[in-house]
C-alpha cells in the first residue's frame, strides 16, 4: 500500500522530527525543562468535574451532532460579550478540538476547481501544520506565504500575484499568531476581508489563542464582520477551550459564521465529525459562560512573560509578544541551538524550521527557535535562565 502522492510533500511531524534529532542525547542537567509543546499546565476550572459528573448518566445516550442548544448558547453569549457578534444558534458548529474543525472546514468548503483551475489554499509559514494537510487533502495547491518580521510576523497576502489570489479558494490566517504571538490589528482585518471579496475566497481564521494576552484583548476577525457588516459567510472563525480555560484534553472548541457556510459544514460532519459527550458539552457550556477562571490564567501567563522579561529582556532581537504563550527567539541555526540547550542546559525547545516549509526566500523559521512558557512560573524562570547563559551570553 502506498500514500495518495499529494501527501508526498509533507516532512514527518516537528514532534517526531524533535525526538530524531535528539535522539538518545543525554540532558546536560540533572532537572531537564521541557519547553516544547503548548500542553497548558495551569488548573483546569474547579467546576469542570462537577459539571460532568451532574450529567454522567447521558453518557450512555448518543450526544448532539452540531451541539447541545445549552452549549451553542453559551457559546452565542461569549461572542456577543466577547466580539460584539451576535448569532443564532445555527451560526455555530460545536466542534471535538478546532483541529477537527480547521481540517474539516477545508474540505466541506473548497471547490475542486477555482475559475477553471486547481484551486490555492494559502497558509502563513510558519503555520499549524493541520493547514497544509487540508489543503493537500482537497486537491488543492497550498501556498506559503511567510510571516517575518519585516511583514509584522503576519503574512502579507496582498502583497501576492494577483493571479495568484484569483484562484485562491481559502485562505488560512492564526491571530494571535503560533508560534510569533503576532496580533492581527483592525486594519490588517479589512485588508484580509477586502482582498477575499475582491478574490472571492473564504478566510479561516483560527483564534484559539485569542484570550491569552499580556494587555488589551486581541481583536478578532468577528468584530470587524459586526462593525462593517460584512456577510458573515465570507468568514469561519474558530475558538477553543484549550489555552482559554486549560482544557485541552476537554476537546472542545466551535466554529462560527454564517448560516449558509455553517450548514455546508454541518452536513459534512454528519458523515465525518466525532461529536462531544454530552456532558463534556455541558461542562464546556460552564466555561464559555465564566470569565473568572479564563482572568486567573492570563495573570499566570502574565507572570511568566515578566519573568521572560527580566530574563531575556536586555537581549538583542528577543521580542516579547502581545499574546498566545510561546516566545519566537532568534538564534543562528534553531536545528543547532536546540541541540546546544538540551545537551548543555537540559532545556528541550523546537527549532522554528519544523514549524515552517522552505520556500524560494528561505524557510522563515530555520533561524528561530520556539519556547513554550507552559510550565509552572519557577521552571520557566530557570529554563529562561538557562537558555539566555547557554544561546546568548
């Protein structure tokens, strides 16, 4: 058995590119930090387990496919709070993960062709690789348009051919950004939404990190479709309760628009998607609707960036970011420098080239290294520690 050739241009997944280029090298200290992957490792809200456990008994039942009305509710009253977006409950999609929803939405929306021709996905680079495998999944031409510093760590999509844009069918945009915390601001919205009406394309806009942030909240794509009364059906936003409450293994996020493009979806995930239990749905509709919880993790993040900061803050390039929880470092070579921090520090990063495609200028993340700040306030501290004596003294 062989794999379909349009898959023969995806490179092995960064974890496992990781894990290879390490190898069996000892940690260089006897207290290795792992400092790789955005697992939250703050609490989960307290009322999680008695939500679920209030409505275990319907574990035995078959949950809503596109979302209990509780949830999808709950869901309605955040972003309205949240964005200034109102819906109605057939404008939401409860989803098992966003990364479900991320790949799924590609391939309920994107055409077999774009006027006449195969059609283009376009991804920031560097990007969550989900983006690629959808595209290549529908048939589509993915395209990488790299996000540097000299574009605000955000792609420039207008700067593309305009031939280009014409076959562009979706266009996949992560604000804040993973892994440079870039926030896209009002203006780079209208910019984006111009060029998909003028182009006719779809823009998925993947905000699951868009509740951890160090001041203002990062605007999202909804409170621009609100305030200049954009059809909602151009846009898919996406959230989830992964980063915002520490419940990734909850598996719960959702995806947003309008009622057409929402049912276009739903009818593909009929067949495809793997609806959540009911009471987990339960459990998610008590987090969408507290805000307490979701204001005492950004203080825990808020901490951590002091501390990185204070550490990391005198050194030439290091930025830190307006949001999301990872710090994007300059280094000459991220292949080597994460060797260098593991085998002299103990400190286990990823190099910014996994988290990226080469293109003909470069890959845009060979000289980055990425650092999650998800570990407990005094190991980032230390591992922040390490690393700036180790890559940078």
């Amino acid at each position: 058995m062989h794999p379909p050739k349009r898959f023969s241009e995806l490179p092995e997944y960064a974890f496992p590119r990781l894990r290879t280029l390490l190898g069996d090298l000892p940690a260089g200290h006897p207290n290795p930090i792992q400092m790789t992957i955005g697992d939250p490792g703050h609490a989960a809200p307290g009322f999680i387990t008695e939500e679920i456990s209030k409505h275990a008994a319907r574990f035995a039942n078959y949950p809503p496919n596109d979302g209990a009305p509780e949830l999808l509710d709950a869901i309605g009253g955040w972003l309205t709070r949240r964005f200034g977006f109102s819906t109605v409950p057939e404008q939401i999609l409860a989803l098992n993960g966003t990364r479900e929803g991320l790949y799924n939405t590609c391939m309920a929306l994107c055409p077999e062709e774009k006027n006449g021709q195969r059609p283009v996905v376009l991804t920031p680079n560097p990007f969550y690789q989900v983006y690629a495998v959808a595209a290549l999944s529908v048939g589509a031409e993915p395209v990488y348009v790299n996000a540097t510093a000299e574009s605000g760590h955000l792609p420039d999509f207008a700067a593309l051919d305009g031939d280009l844009l014409d076959r562009t069918a979706v266009a996949y945009i992560c604000s804040p950004a993973n892994p440079q915390g870039a926030v896209a601001d009002k203006a780079y919205w209208r910019q984006l939404l111009a060029l998909a009406e003028k182009h006719d394309f779809i823009v998925l806009a993947d905000e699951c990190y868009s509740e951890i942030y160090l001041d203002a909240p990062p605007t999202g794509i909804l409170e621009v479709v609100a305030e200049d009364g954009i059809n909602p059906n151009r846009v898919v936003a996406f959230h989830s309760l992964s980063k915002r409450s520490n419940l990734a293994g909850l598996r719960s996020g959702f995806a947003v628009s309008g009622v057409e493009t929402i049912a276009r979806m739903r009818l593909l995930r009929a067949y495809a998607g793997a609806p959540l239990p009911f009471p987990l749905q339960m459990a998610a509709a008590r987090a969408w609707s507290d805000e307490d919880h979701v204001i005492e993790n950004r203080a825990l993040y808020a901490a951590k960036f002091d501390a990185a900061t204070e550490v990391l803050g005198n050194v030439p390039g290091v930025h830190i970011p307006e949001a999301g929880f990872f710090l994007w470092l300059p280094v000459d070579d991220g292949e080597a420098a994460t060797l260098k921090l593991w085998q002299e520090a103990g400190v286990k990063v990823l190099p910014g080239a996994y988290l990226a495609r080469d293109t003909a200028d470069g890959n845009p993340g060979e000289k980055f290294i990425r650092v999650a700040l998800v570990a407990p306030l005094d190991q980032v501290r230390d591992g922040l520690t390490r690393l700036r004596d180790c890559l940078y003294s």
